[in-house]
C-alpha cells in the first residue's frame, strides 16, 4: 500500500488532518469552533510536529484543503468584504491562537498566572475573541514592518572548539529541530572534530541542552527590555526569536522534557493591560477577561512561530503583509477591542 516509510508518515498525517476537518468542519457553512483542537490532541501534536520538522512531508501538500484554507474560504463567504490578505491573517488566527496555547499551555498559565482554576474562563475568552475577528473588516496596520532579523549571530567564532560547537548549535536550530542534527553534523558545521563533541560535552544532546539555555537568556533579555510591553515591540521580540521557540515547542511536544524555562516579562503585560482598562483586582470577570485577552495575545505569536511554514508553503510572497496584519490582530487583542 504504502511505497516507503517516507509515505507512510506522510498518510498519517493527512489521515489525522482530514478527521479533524470532517468532524469539526464538515459540511457545513459555518466557521469552526476555534476551541475544537483540544479536543483532538493526536490531530495538534501530529501538525505541530510536522511544522517544526517536516520531514518527508511536503507541506503544500498539507496545507491544501487544510483548515486554514477551508476557514478563509468561508470567512470569504459569510464576512464583510476584506483585504485577502486580511482574510487569511484572520484564518491563521484561528489556527494558531489554539495551537500556542495547547503547546504551550503551562508555560503561558506560568507567566500569565493563571491557575488551574481560571483556564477554563481564560480559554473560553481566548475562543470569544477568535470568533469575533468574523466580523472584523479592518484594523489600523502599523507602518510597514520589516521581518526582524534572528537573535542569533551567524558569524562562526574563532578560538576553542566549545565555543564554535555552541555557537554552530544556535544556528542550526534557526531551520532544523536537535532531533534531526547528528552529532557529527554538529561537529562538520563547526568545523571541528568530532571527538570534541564528547570531549567538551558528553554527549551531543548536551550541547543542545546548553544552546537552549543561551537561546533562553537571550529571549528573556530582549523580552525585559522592551518599555511598553503593550505595543508591538513583543511581537518583534517574538519573532527575533523563533529558533529558540521552536526548539522550546519540539521540547514541550517531545519524551525529553525541557528545562524549567520562562515566559517572563508576560505578568507585567497583564498589569499594563489592567490598569489601561482601569479594572481593579476586586473586578474578577473583567480581570479574567483580560487575562483571556492576554493569554490570546501571546499564543498568537507562540503559534504563528509553528504554524508560519504552512501558508509560507503555498504563497511565500505575502508573508510579510500576512505578519503585518498579525501585528494589527494582536494589538486588537491586547486593547479589549470587541
């Protein structure tokens, strides 16, 4: 049945893509609840993984009569005349606001401080705000916005064998997952020999496990530093350093489990956001809806960092207006705009 295990893999997943579409689209006119993925976690893990790493899987191919197509096609259908690429920011909302938060689920209850107890209110707030981006025709777009360029210097350091393999780590996972590089890969791209790998680290894992903790201090630094955590400077922030979020996914996703990292620096977007709305702690709906706000917000960019191949797949040209029109989706969301 099957040519090769390549074949194999690639069925899987179409298989989980194609269950989900059927019983959460089906057919239907109507837009799909954008809180239906959690209750299909072998379909999320199945996509996240594959965007992270891809693989034998072509991701055109993926992506063509996907949910992200099937729901800008009936944005088109039932919503106020749009820009098209306003439409399709709009469909890979409603792709990657899920699909962060189920990634990423207990660092952002962590940072966001939510308790066991409230994600259910912040979750179902998270869906509100999604669904009401269908009746959205347009947002303000900030000035046009040049793509961030990567935290991670590509210039490969002089000196000790150490240095060039943690160095050569960070560059790597800029396009690949430590799962797919070999330790003598690592060892070839520094340009160093293998032996230094065990000699310096053990293990090649080990290298990764330190590249990551860098990655981290770095993410966090930049996180910190930016003065008004409401404005779009996060969202830059975010995108500077998608190698180390998709490397954070794959860990969060795998059987290894990651180091204790932070999505600090989020607690004092929630306090910005408070006191802009003026709501008092004594006011617990209106500060559970903004946490919901918040929490939307942030797993918007945390799933636009996976999900951003798939629709680069199919059209790479209008990946930077799409992003443009992300940034407008996400100051809608941090200012509580209905």
């Amino acid at each position: 049945m099957f040519g090769s295990v390549d074949d194999l893999v690639t069925f899987a997943v179409l298989e989980e893509r194609d269950r989900f579409i059927q019983e959460t689209l089906g057919n239907s006119s109507d837009l799909p609840d954008p809180l239906a993925a959690a209750d299909y976690p072998e379909f999320w893990r199945a996509i996240a993984q594959v965007l992270l790493d891809p693989g034998p899987v072509d991701l055109s191919v993926l992506a063509d009569g996907g949910p992200v197509e099937l729901i800008r096609g009936r944005l088109t259908a039932i919503g106020p005349d749009r820009d098209p690429l306003f439409e399709t920011a709009i469909a890979a909302t409603w792709a990657a606001i899920p699909l962060g938060a189920l990634v990423f689920a207990d660092p952002l209850c962590r940072g966001l401080g939510i308790s066991d107890e409230d994600w259910g209110a912040c979750w179902t707030r998270l869906g509100d705000r999604v669904r009401s981006l269908a009746d959205v025709a347009a947002l303000p777009l900030f000035p046009t916005r040049v793509e961030p360029t990567s935290s991670v210097d590509e210039t490969l350091p002089g000196g000790r064998g150490r240095e060039r393999l943690l160095h050569t780590a960070e560059t790597l996972l800029e396009t690949r997952l430590e799962t797919a590089v070999t330790g003598r890969e690592l060892a070839a791209a520094a340009g160093v020999n293998y032996g230094l790998v065990n000699h310096y680290f053990g293990t090649k894992t080990a290298v990764f496990d330190e590249a990551l903790v860098h990655l981290h201090q770095r993410f966090l630094r930049d996180v910190l530093d930016v003065e008004d955590a409401m404005a779009h400077g996060v969202f830059d922030v975010f995108s500077r350093h998608r190698a180390f979020l998709r490397a954070w996914a794959s860990r969060l996703l795998g059987d290894r489990p990651p180091p204790e990292f932070e999505l600090r620096g989020m607690e004092r977007l929630m306090e910005e956001m408070l006191a802009a709305r003026g709501i008092g702690l004594r006011d617990r709906a209106a500060h559970l809806h903004t946490a919901g706000d918040a929490l939307a917000s942030i797993a918007l960019q945390l799933g636009w960092t996976i999900l951003r191949p798939l629709p680069s797949a199919v059209d790479p040209r209008g990946m930077a207006e799409i992003a443009t029109h992300l940034q407008a989706i996400n100051a809608w969301l941090v200012h509580g705009s209905e």
